[in-house]
C-alpha cells in the first residue's frame, strides 16, 4: 500500500516581478569648444528673444532743446549752404521727413564731414521707418568716435541705442532662418551688420560661433576679443567666449607651467609663466593661473589643491586650461571602448581640478559605463549639470540616478525570485517556516525608489510578496495536513499486518477526511482549495485502497479459522465445531455480498469454497 504523500504544495503562477532597468546612456560628446551645439543653442535663444522683443511704443523725438544747441552749432560754417541746413533742421522739427532727408542729403555733398547734418539725416531715415534705418546706423557709426559738443553726443547715441534696439532682432531672426540653409551667406550678413552695431555682445557671440563652426578659429577670436572690448550688452557673455577661443591658443604656450602644477610645484609653475611670450602672458586666463598659482603656494596642504578663488565661468576656463587635454584624450578613449584606460587617466587628473565640470562629466560617464561606484559618479554627475554646455549632462544624471535606484531595488528583486527558487522542488513544513521568514524580511526592508518606473517595480514586489505570504499560510495548513497524513501512513510501510491494524488506519484516515473537509471549507472558493482538494483525493484513494486491502484480510481470516477448526489433533467438539462454522459461513456469505465489488477473483472463489465446504458439512 502507498505510503507518503509527494507533491504536496505548488505555488500559483503570477506575474514575474521585474528587475528596474536602468536608462540607457549613450556617450557622444567630443568636445565642448565653441562648436555646433554652442552655436545653435545660442542662435534659438536669439532668436526667441527676437520674437519675444517688445514693439516700440514710442518713436524717439527731436527736442527743443537739442534742436536749439544743433542751431547755435551750425552757425559757425558760414552762409554756404546754411538755407539747405536750416530748411532740413525746420522741416525735420515740423515731422516732414522725406523732404528734411532731400534737403539734407543735398546740404551734406558740400558738407560730408557735418556733424548734425549727418545725424539729422539718419534721424529722418529712422523716422521714415524704411529700409534706411540700416543706412542710418551706417551714417551714425563713424560719429560713435568723432570728438563733438555732449549734447549732440548723447543723441548720437540714443538714436543708436533706438536702431540697434529695432534692426538686432530682425537681423538675428534673419541669420536663424537661413543659418542652416546657407550658412554662408547667413554668417556674411550677420558679419556685415555687426560692423554696423559692434556693441550688440549677444551677436558678437553668435557671429563668433558662427566662424568658429565653419573652422575659422582665428577670424572667430578676433571677432570675440573686439566683441568683448566694444560690448555694452551682455558684455560677460562675450567676454566668455573670447576667453574660451583663446585657449587652445594658450595651451602649448602654458603647457610647462601646467607641467608643474600638475607635478604640485606651484612655485616653477609660476617661474614657468613669467617666461611666456608676453602677447599670451598677460591674457585674462594666465593672470587668473598665475594667481591661483600664487594662491596654492601657500594653500596647498592636501592632495587636491584649493579651489580657486574665481567666478564659475573663469575658474572653468582655468580648468579647461590645466585640464582639457587630458579630457579631450579621455573622450577619444571612450569613443574607442576603452572606458577602464580612461577612466585611470581622469582617476589622475581629477583631484587637480575637483570642480571642472567638463571632466567631472566624463568621469562619471565612465563609472557609469564601468557599473562602478554609483555615489562617486553621481556625484561627479551633479557637478557636470551646471554647465549648460554640456548637452548631455542632464541625460547623464539621469541615467546615473537610475543606477542608483536599480542598484537598491534589484537585489531586492533577486532576493524574492531566490527565496522562491528555495521551495521549487518541493515543501515541508521547515520550507514554508524559512520561506515565510525570508519574504517577511524581505517585504519589511523594501527599498524606497525615486522614479515612477522604481515605485511600480516597489509595488509589484511588494504585492507578489502579500500574495506569497498569503500562500504560504494556507500552503502551511496543507503541509500540516500532509505531515498527519504521511504520520497516519508511516506504520503500514512495510504492508498491514492484520484487521486491527487496518482498522485502526481506517479511522485515522476517516479522521484525518474530515480535518481535511474542514479546512477546505475554511479556505472558501478559487484556487486556495487546489491544494486540499488534491489531499482529500489522495486520503480517498488510499482509503479505498485499504477496503480492499481489510476485505481481503477479513477472507484470510475466515479461512484460518476454518481451517484451525477442522485440524486433525484436536479434540472433536462436535456442537462447538458446528456453531463455530456456522458463524464462519454467515461471515463469508456476508463479505461476499458487500464487497463483491473491490474482492479480487481469487478471494471470490476463495470464499465460495469455504461456504461450499462449511455447508456440506452442516448439510445444508
């Protein structure tokens, strides 16, 4: 007869949890000069500023007192000519501008030279509001320079400041929408008007760029250094720029000094400078190193030295100056697949220059691609983001933060597909005791995750695991079920040794069916009853197993009986013989008729043979 149970408890099939992927990053910045990304981020800025610029609500006006100065000045010249002047002076002052503008252009052909002749003919082009307005800032340009009296000097300049006001924006939003149809011929006119307005430092900037785009280095510098020089508008941005152009052209010539600096020997970096050629030694990014060579002097005392006492825009210049090489050497390494070369060579440089941010951006994109030291590379990470010139910086924190959290979150992942593994060729009751104190553990400790995509990988776990457990505690009351079962069976192992013994099994089987039949109720309807249902359908099997195994006992039974009764040395009795068979032919006639159906053919037979036997005897 079968004895212990097998199988006795499969887990139900849920969603698989899965592992937080982490977001791809994919390396492709070479540089960070003055390039095609610079340009055409600066060139949307512009031109988003040009559609956003206010419409002039009111138009500049020649005021009395301007005009009266004009007149005393004008008298000086003499008579030659003073008609003309002094009918385009009223006419200009009545609000009649096209016919100011004829007197005027006739009055300057023997006059070129005439100061307020010149503005008052630009004045008129303004106010006509033409296609002139370009040949009014180009009349007004060389009067930026001309020595004159300081009321006509500041009208010069308002007028200007009104013109450049009104034609920048047009002239940007010009080169936006054929920059990158006719980059040629959009850089040429933007070049052209900058001639006209060399104080506009926002189209310096974009001019520059532009130049330096199409591999103009030189061209783009001086248009940066004049830029910086002649701006009174957004003069730091310009000023930036130059100081960025300049660098590659100071590098070979500050490559000693940075020798020795990098060899923390400030005191020969500076010797080293003072040996310069001079028309580099005295540019704005050497004096800035010279000083904070000064500075680590004596503030040099750990492995990296002190940060240097400078704004953000010219400490990164500073940097760029001790560092981009190296960077520049680091990126071309990633690029070829050698993220571990360049990560030991950044690994070096680094502590030299901790706030660089174009270094502090590769380093990380090598951690990241290494999958070493998540904190350190977001670290890094989060210093690379505050330069904007940086395209991917934010794409790189990004991925770096999800690293982080897939970093926390998955060993937990692994943690529960581990636990589950433990019980998948089979449970006990010690199983289910270990796995339910791993999953409780484990549903405890759940990391907290920061992204949307980590909050819903938390959620899944969190939820398969409350499946799990509540799994495990029906799956618990099975394996108790099954341990009295495998109980109950143990004793007949080696087969039942008579009727009592297959009695006895017979009532704790019928015991162990209601137990059974109980908690089967308890669990109510759906898949928490599979498991009891395949454990009463097993205790039944075996139950009808037993009938069969105690009818064929009770047959044997009857037949030894019989056959003590008629042995041939012992005493006849002669009316207990007959009692005693009469009651063994009564036993056999009815296990013949009850269990006719589970009584094997040899027993049939067995039976109708004794009763044949005992009858004849009894003379029945």
């Amino acid at each position: 007869m079968t004895g212990t149970s097998q199988g006795r408890h499969s887990f139900r099939d849920i969603d698989p949890v899965q592992s937080l992927r982490t977001p791809s990053f994919e390396f492709s910045e070479i540089g960070r000069e003055a390039d095609l990304a610079e340009h055409d981020r600066r060139l949307d800025e512009l031109a988003r500023r040009a559609n956003t610029a206010p419409v002039a609500d009111r138009l500049l006006d020649l005021t009395p007192v301007a005009a009266g100065a004009l007149a005393e000045m004008s008298l000086v010249l003499g008579d030659d000519g003073e008609d003309l002047l002094e009918d385009g002076r009223a006419n200009a002052h009545a609000g009649e501008y096209g016919t100011a503008l004829e007197l005027l252009t006739e009055y300057l052909r023997g006059r070129p030279e005439h100061q307020e002749a010149r503005y008052l003919r630009a004045f008129c082009m303004y106010r006509l509001d033409g296609q002139d307005q370009v040949e009014a800032l180009r009349i007004l340009l060389p009067l930026r320079d001309e020595p004159m009296e300081d009321g006509l000097r500041e009208q010069v300049r308002e007028l200007r400041r009104e013109l450049r006001r009104r034609l920048t924006p047009l002239e940007v939003g010009a080169y936006a929408r054929t920059a990158r149809s006719d980059p040629e011929g959009a850089l040429e006119r933007a070049e052209a008007f900058l001639e006209l307005v060399p104080e506009e430092g926002s189209l310096s900037c974009l001019v520059a760029l532009g130049q330096a785009k199409g591999g103009d280095l030189d061209r783009a510098l001086d248009t940066a250094t004049r830029g910086a020089a002649e701006a009174d508008v957004d003069e730091e941005q310009v000023s930036a720029l130059a100081r960025k152009l300049l660098l590659p052209y100071l590098r070979p010539a500050a490559a000693p000094a940075v020798a020795a600096f990098k060899g923390h020997d400030p005191r020969l970096a500076r010797a080293e400078l003072s040996r310069m050629d001079p028309r580099w030694r005295h540019s704005a990014v050497i004096e800035d190193f010279d000083a904070y060579l000064a500075q680590c002097v004596t503030g040099w005392k750990h492995t990296s030295p002190p940060a240097p006492r400078l704004p953000d825009d010219r400490a990164d210049d500073l940097y760029s100056l001790i560092a981009e090489a190296d960077c520049q050497q680091a990126a071309a390494l990633m690029q070829a697949g050698r993220a571990d070369v360049a990560e030991r060579l950044l690994s070096l440089v680094l502590p030299l220059v901790p706030g660089f941010r174009w270094l502090n951006f590769l380093y990380a994109a090598c951690l990241l691609r290494l999958g070493r030291d998540p904190e350190r590379a977001a670290a890094c990470a989060e210093i690379a983001v505050r330069d904007t010139s940086i395209t991917q910086a934010g794409e790189l924190l990004e991925a770096i933060k999800g690293w982080q959290e897939a970093a926390v979150i998955n060993p937990a992942v692994e943690e529960y597909v581990s636990a589950m593994k433990s019980v998948s060729g089979g449970v006990s009751t010690d199983r289910l005791t270990k796995l339910r104190t791993r999953l409780t553990v484990l549903k405890r400790g759940l990391p907290a995750a920061r992204s949307e995509s980590g909050r819903q990988v938390v959620r899944e776990l969190e939820e398969a695991i409350g499946q799990r457990l509540a799994e495990i505690a029906d799956a618990m009351v099975v394996a108790e079920l099954y341990d009295s079962y495998d109980a109950v069976m143990a004793p007949v192992q080696g087969g039942i040794a008579g009727t009592a013994a297959a009695d006895q099994l017979a009532r704790s089987l019928d015991d162990l069916a209601e137990r059974i039949k109980d908690k089967r109720r308890a669990a109510g309807k759906g898949a928490g009853r599979e498991p009891f249902d395949r454990l009463a359908e097993l205790v039944t099997a075996r139950r009808a197993e037993l009938d069969r195994v105690h009818a064929g006992l009770r047959v044997s039974d009857l037949v030894k009986r019989f056959n003590k009764l008629v042995e041939p040395h012992r005493p006849p009795d002669p009316y207990a013989v007959r009692t005693q068979l009469a009651q063994i032919r009564e036993e056999a006639l009815r296990l013949r008729k009850s269990h006719k159906k589970i009584l094997s053919a040899r027993e049939i037979e067995l039976l109708d043979e004794l009763i044949a036997t005992i009858s004849k005897v009894l003379g029945r």
